[in-house]
C-alpha cells in the first residue's frame, strides 16, 4: 500500500493534467503495485518451516518412559486383584514419560522426576520394542536423569550448541503427552537464561508442553537437541503458553558425571544466599558495580564458609574473579567447583571489601540448617530505637558464643513500624547501615546520629538466617 500511496504522489506532483500515454503507464504501476502486496505475503507464508523431514529424521531416537512402583498394602491392594493385567504381581503402574537416546548401545536421557520413586523402568522405542532400562543414576537439582537399556544399533539424538540457540529461532517438543506416544508440536524460543530459583537457568518456549513430556528432547531446526523439556508454567497443571527445558549443556555435563560414577559432586561452601535486597544494594552502593552479588543468609555451623570467617549478612561479589549475578548463580558457580578445591571469594561486609579463601567440602543433600536458636533474655537494654519501635539489649556470653564470632543486640521488643517489616524480639541486629553494632553502646552511638524521621536500615539476624530491613520511622 505504501509503493501505490508513492507513486500515486509522484504522478499528482507533475501537474492537473497527465498525458494519456503517462496516464497509462501510472495506472499500470499502480496495478503491478496492487499486486505486490499479497505475492509478498503469500511468499513470506511459504517460509515457514516444514518439519516433516526434520521429525521423520530424528523421531526414532526419542521413546517413550513408563515407570511402576511397589504396590502398598491397603486399599489398593483389591483393586489389583481385580485387575487381570495386575494379577500376580506387586507392582502398578506409577507414570509416563520421554526421553531420548544418547549412544547406540542404550544410554538415555529424561528427567529425575520421571524415574523418582520407581521401582522398575520400560523404555518403548517407536518401533515398539519395548526394554526394561536400568537406572543408571539421577540428579534431584538439575532434574536430570539417565537410564541404560541393552541394545545396540539404537538411532541416536545429536546435541546442539545451546550458545548458538537465538530467542525467536524454531524449535520442536517431540514426547508423549498425556501418554500420546511420539506427538510432536513447534514453537519459537521466547527467553533463554529464564531463573525459576533451582540451581539452572531454563530456555523459555511456548511449545505445546503437557504432562508426559517430561524428559523429551528440545529440538532445533538442525535436528539437534537443545534441550530437556522439564516444566510448564500453568495455574491449572496443563499447557498455557509457557513451558521451559533443560539447556543441553547443563544436561549432557550431569549426565556425565551419572554415567561415571552414578551421582554429581558438587563443591559446597556452607551458606544459604539469595539475591540482594534493593534496599541492602542502594544502601552499599552494589547498584553502581558491575556485579549483583548474592546476600548470604545463613552460614551453616562448622562448614567451610564459616571456618574461613564468612558471616550471615556478608555480600558475595567475586568467585574466582567472576562476577556474581545473584544467589542461582552463586549456587550453580559453586556447584560446579571440585571438592577440596580452594576458591577466591570477594565479600562486601557493611560496605568493606575483603577477601576469603576457603577450600570447598563435597555437598551432602541431607544437610538442614538448623535456624530455630531462640536466644536468652538478658543484658542492658537501650530504648534509642524507639523512634522506629523497637528496643534492644546485649547479647549474653551464651549468646555470643552461640553466635559463632558473630557480634550485634538483641531486640527484645518490637512494635509498629518495625514489628510490620518482619522484625521480632528475639532477632540480633548485626549493623545499621554499613557500621557494626557489637554491643548497645555501639548501637547508641550510631543511632544517635540519624535522622530519625527517616527508615532505619539494619541487618538481622534470625536464629542462623539473615535478612536487610528498612525499618520506617514512628509517626
């Protein structure tokens, strides 16, 4: 419509008046013109992509994952001796889902969650060969899983470059919905890097994605895998748009470690971080660096990062002279660290930067924090917090030894203001602002010098959590 809006303008500009062999070459313009415009569309339609060469190419090499579990006795158990198929044997039938070949000798890939709690593993290939799979091992963190089946010649899945993969590039789901064997849908890749807060960044689709995907490969337009399909976004438990994988990278580096020595060993520093408050940053000028960093929230007793001297309310800005881009970074940088290995930590502590180096122990999944310490009541107490509701006292000698080297007071009571930001009695406070607070003569001092119309900004510390509130001030 624009080309004919032009050339309409051009043959208006030279006069009232067209000469009749003029006048019939801008009315066959605008004819051609006319025509341009649904040739364009019509050509841009006959670039969408075909996938038929592409499913029928790379389609055998995805299967199908059924899992069953020991029936329990009770209520279930009549239902089993009704059922003939059941007859005779302790297990039932536990879910479905995918996954895809890694090796012509039978390695697969799925997700942890489609195995988990399974007590026996079938693996149907599109040929319908169906065989019992050993599992080989899993990774509750990443949700991926790797299974062996006894076969040979099997048709294998290419892994792609995940770097190369571009937000708006064509990919393809291909699994078993609902149970569906070898349905296949397409869509576009809408973010990559999309932080859930597990331990990886997910590649964001909106492939058609429904329970019995899961495990499924995330196909390029190469043919290649990109990904796992692992989760939907959803309010009701079914496909609304929004499903995320696995980045193929992250996966094939669990999967290795599965198949060599049937688990993942992380390195494991002992703190519990998680991103840096808007507030904490403004206050310690994090906002102007070049890293987000990760507030450490808890320092677990006797691990690595407590024997080097980190502490709870400590900003972690570095490892290893890499930036931190917040807590899923820190936690996944660290992860992929050996055990045993020393490592160069960058720390803001109320504002001073210091360095630490402790040597990473191995991660024990079943390590609990304990953040339930309910300190004494004693000491002094200073009412100079009253503008913001709330009083405090030293610590006791119990207290600081229980606090492990940490040093701050104790609130012992909270109201208004402070009470509705979270702060209860009980909770120690370790600095306000960027200045250390170790007893209540410290407190005082620092207190007295603000302004104490405006919000009071401390670092706390509950039980082994910490935590950064602006406290506002009384009206």
């Amino acid at each position: 419509m624009s080309s004919s809006v032009s050339v309409l303008a051009a043959a208006r500009g030279r006069g009232a008046f067209l000469h009749p062999v003029a006048a019939f070459w801008a009315a066959g313009v605008l004819f051609l013109a006319a025509l341009l415009v649904p040739q364009t569309s019509f050509a841009q339609g006959r670039e969408l992509p075909d996938f038929a060469d592409l499913v029928e190419r790379v389609g055998p090499a995805v299967v199908n994952i059924r899992t069953t579990e020991r029936a329990p006795d009770g209520p279930r158990t009549p239902f089993r001796r009704r059922s003939p198929a059941l007859q005779g044997s302790d297990e039932v039938p536990r879910g479905e889902g995918s996954g895809f070949i890694l090796s012509a000798d039978g390695y697969v890939m799925t997700n942890a969650h489609v195995i988990d709690g399974a007590t026996e593993v079938y693996v149907t290939l599109t040929d319908k060969r169906e065989f019992k799979a050993k599992i080989v091992g899993a990774d509750e963190r990443t949700d991926v899983a790797l299974v062996k089946i006894e076969a040979a010649g099997l048709p294998v899945l290419r892994i792609g470059d995940v770097n190369r993969l571009r937000v708006g590039e064509w990919v393809v789901a291909i699994g078993s919905p609902f149970g569906l064997e070898n349905t296949v849908t397409a869509g576009i890749v809408s973010a990559k890097q999309r932080e859930t807060g597990s331990d990886i960044s997910f590649i964001q689709t909106d492939v058609a994605v429904n329970p019995g995907n899961s495990g499924g490969p995330l196909i390029n337009i190469r043919g290649e895998a990109v990904g796992i399909n692992s989760q939907i976004l959803s309010p009701v438990g079914s496909f609304v748009g929004i499903s995320l994988a696995i980045p193929i990278d992250e996966a094939m580096r669990i999967a290795d470690q599965l198949k060599a020595t049937g688990r993942v060993v992380r390195g494991y520093l002992g703190i519990q971080p998680t991103d840096v408050p808007r507030e904490l940053a403004e206050e310690y000028g994090l906002n102007k660096g070049k890293t987000k960093g990760a507030f450490v929230r808890q320092v677990v007793p006797g691990a690595p990062a407590e024997k080097a001297g980190i502490q709870p309310g400590d900003v972690v800005l570095y490892v290893n002279g890499k930036p931190v881009d917040g807590a899923v970074d820190l936690r996944r940088t660290l992860g992929a660290l050996k055990p045993g290995s020393a490592v160069n930590l960058q720390i803001n502590r109320r504002g001073k930067v210091m360095e630490f180096k402790p040597n990473l122990a191995e991660m024990n999944p079943q390590v609990v924090a304990n953040n339930d310490r309910s300190p004494e009541v004693e000491g002094r107490t200073s009412a100079s917090g009253k503008a913001w509701g709330l009083t405090v006292t030293n610590l006791s000698e119990a207290e600081r030894l229980a606090a492990r080297g940490v040093s701050g007071v104790r609130v012992t009571a909270v109201t208004a203001g402070a009470e509705a930001v979270g702060l209860r009695a009980g909770d120690v406070i370790l600095a306000v602002g960027t200045a250390d607070v170790a007893d209540v003569k410290q407190f005082d001092a620092v207190v007295s010098k603000l302004d104490k119309a405006r919000p009071l900004p401390v670092t706390v510390l509950r039980g082994e959590w910490a935590q950064f509130l602006r406290i506002p001030a009384l009206k």
